[in-house]
C-alpha cells in the first residue's frame, strides 16, 4: 500500500502531493462501485461519480497561463519510473479504461458550466495539455452550452480521474471540493454507451434534438485536423455518430422534436403578453447556427420583423437568402445597446467569454412599452453568458440563460421519452458491436509478435542456407528468388492461423472463438506479451515529453 501511494504522489507531483496520501478508490469496472472513506461518490445514472478531496488543488482564472516548474515535473517523472518498478504487480491489476469525466446541464448549474467550457478553437490545445497528464494516453473535450465532457483513455483508472480531475480544477479556477458536488464519471461501456446516448439526443435538455450530433462530428473533425484523436477515442465517436444517425432515420424522436433555439423562442412568447406577441420588437445577437435557428423559429411563429446584429454582414446576407417570409435588418457590433433600447425582447448567443450586458449597460436603455408589460426580456443561450446575472436586478429587465428552458421542455417530454425507448436498442447493438471491437483489438500484439516469431526464424534460416552454399555461389536473382521463395512460404503457413485471429465483432461466438485461438498461439509459440515492458515504455515516453 505503501509503495502504490508513493507511485501516486510521483506521478502527481508536489503540488498534489498531500491528497495523493489518501488511499486510492477501490472501484470495478461495474457501476455498482464503492468509496473509500477518503473520497465520496454521486450517483449519476449507470455508474459513479468521483469526487476527490485535494486540498493542494492550484486555483486560477480560465483564461490565464499556468507557469510549471520543469525540473521539479521532470523529476517527478523520473521517480515515477523507479516507483513503477517497485508497485509493477499493483499497476499490472488495472488495465487500460475509457472514462468520461465531466458535468451537464442535469448536474450543474450555467454559473459553473461557463466556467469549464473550452471553446472549440482551444481543443487542440485542451486535448494536448490532457494527454499530457502521466496516466492518461488518448483524450477528445466535448464542450457545449449544456454540457462540458471529458473522454479518455487511461493507463490507471483512478489515477487518470484524479489528474483529469485536478487539470479541470486548474483550468476553470473551481475548487474540487466545488466541482465535486456537480461531477460524474463513467468507465468503459457505461461511458461508451453514455456518448451514444448523447450522440442520439437522449441526455440532452430537449430530448431528441439534433444540433448535438453536428457537434459530436465537431469533435472528429477537430481532432482529425489536429492529430489529436487516438484510435480507441476516435473509433468510439465514429460509432456514436452513426448510432446518432440510426437513432434518429429508424425512431421517431425526432419527430416534433425542439432543439435549443426553437425552445428559447417558445419561452420568450410565453413570457410576453399573448395579444402582442406579434408585435414585439425582436433582436437576435448573433447569426450563428443558434442564431439562424432562433430567426427561423420567430418567422416559423409568425415574427416578420427582426434585426440582426453580427460582427460581419455575409452570414446576415446568407440567412436572408434562405428565409424569405420575415425580413431581416443587418446591424453592426457597434451598435449593438442602440439596438438593444429599440428591442422589446433580446437573444444572445455569442461565443463571447465577457457579458456583452452588465446592468450599467440596461440601466441606461429605455422602458419598453406597457403593451408588453414594460419589462424587456433578455434570452441568452450562451455559455459562457452574454448577459450578466446582475441584469436580473433591474427593475424592468427579465433574464432567462439555457436552464430556464426546462419549462419549455417539460411540456411534451413524456411522448418522446416514450419513443427514446427505441432508441436504446439501437444504441445497445452499436454498444454491442464497439465493445466486439475493442475486444477483437486485443489479437493485434499477437499477431505482430507470431509474424516477427516466423520472420526470424525464416531470416535465421535463410543465413544458415546461404552461408552452406556460398554467396559467391549465387548471383543476385538467384538470392532474390531464395528470398521471395522463404517469405512465401512464411505467408502461406500463417495465413490460415492469421485469418483465425481476425474478426469484425459482429459475431458474439466468432469473437469468443478467436480470444481463444488467441491464447493458443499465445501459449503454443510463448507468445506472451510483456505487458509490464509495454506499460514501463509508455511511462517512459511520457517522460521524454515531460522532460522536452
């Protein structure tokens, strides 16, 4: 116990040093894990959420550097090789995991969801700082205004949570004793089934809607540019996309269904005096694909007027060719508060990280008229906000953000939780048909190390060949067709056992065949993998990229 907590520390280094003393979770791949006495655990669905306890946690601001200490996280790193070495029989217990670690608008407020969300410019760098963390070898950041996720893949599942957790800490500025009341966490195919779920429109507010799968592409295509994706990650969103796909082509979820904008339109006519509701002055900050939805929903209820503010004019001019029954009146940023005492209600979705309204900037905008009861509403649907909390003071001012929407959502859940329950049994064979993959993915070191086994053997045996003939002997057509000749009959002989440890998961009892013909070969040739050696090699470059 000892020597795995002083492995722990290294790997955490100094600043994490006195939490690291607390004994790890004992935690199975199940959801039915329990804590130690030194963490606690919320309940979230299939599985359990960690909450750690780490006094030593280093606050910040989201958007300021971190100066780290080079030789102090070099030499940490190198201690944790020697402590690997000492703790390899308690490493070797735990085996690679994926994991989703994170919060959404079912567990935290926006006050704390704003404040952990990265924007999409600043993945590449979120998943490089992530994979950069001693325990964890993929990562991919799926940030929203409802949600703000983490997947990885980690060497050690409770080490991995831990950094993972303490960078979320560092990045946001949240302590963990904050975060922990809001985070969950989920392991393998809890975690798996999770994105698919998210993937389908299930865990989202409005059950069903379909902007989350664009953003779940989002994820691939960022990372596909970046390089950032690894191959279990990468793998696993492909699948939840097209498990998106099939969720919503064979089921009716998303039939009727509302996204984010459509909802926030409908809260802000039931907010607004029934008789003049047409009449509202309407403006949208923001013509962006929220912002176009949220233009096209008003004309879709009979709007046909709104100005439009945005920063360039040909998004405005784009939105304006598509939607011909409501006109729509361009305005520059800099005339946004002009704008704003002209409007009876105001939409924002900015990707602004600072309030575009303070409660300076409306206390100074005129009464709107008692036709709509002489109070202006503000709908914002950012995150981070564009509209401060402190405007809710005003007097003649009303603030709705993204988690006052659930008024509008309750009113028809019940018809599409209905018609979710179809959809999870799509989502169950997707699970299914992932879980084969990564299961089959398992022949890989064995067929690499059959192959390098019958390479060196033929190599071995050719050199004795040529030496008993004498290469003098031989012209170099004739060594080449002795050459070909040896590799040929290598290729015909492993051909049969090769195609017996390749399958593409669709088959439960293939599957299970080939394990098992896996761990003949394994046992008939000795080929065994080192899996000490590969995962000391692992730490290893993780510390050459520490150290450079």
């Amino acid at each position: 116990m000892a020597a795995a907590n002083s492995l722990a520390t290294a790997f955490l280094g100094a600043a994490a040093a006195a939490a690291a003393k607390a004994e790890p979770f004992r935690a199975n791949r199940t959801s039915n894990s329990t804590a130690s006495p030194a963490f606690s655990f919320r309940v979230y669905q299939r599985g359990v959420a960690f909450v750690g306890s780490r006094r030593g946690a280093v606050r910040r601001s989201p958007r300021c550097e971190v100066q780290v200490d080079i030789k102090e996280k070099a030499a940490a790193s190198i201690s944790a090789i020697e402590q690997f070495k000492i703790s390899a029989d308690r490493y070797m217990k735990e085996s690679s995991s994926i994991a989703v670690i994170g919060l959404s608008v079912h567990t935290a407020p926006v006050e704390m969801r704003e404040k952990l969300a990265v924007p999409e410019a600043q993945w590449p760098r979120a998943v490089g700082d992530l994979c950069g963390l001693n325990h964890i070898e993929e990562a991919a950041v799926l940030s929203t205004c409802n949600r703000m996720e983490i997947y990885v893949v980690a060497l050690s599942w409770h080490r991995g949570i831990r950094e993972v957790t303490e960078w979320m800490s560092k990045t946001s500025g949240i302590p963990v004793s904050e975060l922990r009341q809001h985070l969950f966490m989920l392991r393998d195919g809890d975690a798996t089934r999770h994105l698919f779920e998210v993937s389908g429109g299930l865990d989202s507010l409005v059950l069903g809607e379909g902007q989350i799968l664009a953003q779940v592409k989002q994820v691939v295509r960022v990372g596909q540019v970046s390089g950032g994706l690894g191959k279990n990650i990468d793998r696993m969103f492909k699948d939840a996309i097209t498990t998106g796909k099939r969720v919503r082509s064979e089921t009716n979820i998303a039939s009727g269904a509302v996204s984010v904008s459509s909802a926030a339109v409908e809260l802000a006519l039931m907010k607004l005096p029934k008789p003049h509701c047409g009449s509202a002055r309407m403006l949208v900050i923001g013509a962006g694909k929220m912002g176009k939805l949220v233009i096209k929903h008003l004309a879709a209820k009979g709007c046909k007027k709104v100005v439009v503010v945005n920063r360039s004019v040909e998004r405005v001019e784009a939105i304006r060719e598509e939607l011909k029954d409501i006109e729509i009146i361009y305005r520059p940023f800099s005339q946004m508060h002009a704008c704003a005492a002209e409007a009876d209600v105001v939409f924002t979705n900015t990707a602004s990280e600072t309030p575009l309204f303070l409660k300076e900037h409306v206390q100074v905008l005129p009464t709107v008229s008692e036709d709509v009861g002489s109070v202006r509403l503000f709908v914002d649907i950012s995150v981070p906000r564009n509209v401060g909390s402190c405007v809710a003071s005003h007097e003649h001012a009303r603030v709705y953000n993204v988690d006052d929407l659930k008024e509008v959502v309750e009113a028809n859940k019940e018809d599409r939780l209905r018609k979710a329950m179809e959809a999870q049994t799509i989502i169950t064979q997707e699970l299914k048909r992932f879980e084969a993959w990564r299961d089959s993915s398992e022949t890989v070191p064995t067929i690499k190390n059959l192959r390098s086994y019958a390479d060196r053997i033929r190599a071995s045996e050719l050199e004795k060949c040529l030496q008993k003939v004498g290469e003098d002997a031989l012209t170099k057509k004739m060594r080449k067709a002795i050459d070909e000749l040896s590799t040929g009959i290598v290729n015909k002989l492993l051909h049969g056992p090769l195609q017996h440890l390749r399958c593409d998961g669709s088959d439960s009892r293939t599957l299970d065949e080939t394990l098992e013909n896996m761990h003949a070969l394994n046992r008939m040739f000795n080929l065994q993998t080192d899996q000490k050696a590969i995962l000391e090699q692992k730490i290893k470059a993780k510390v050459g990229k520490t150290q450079s």
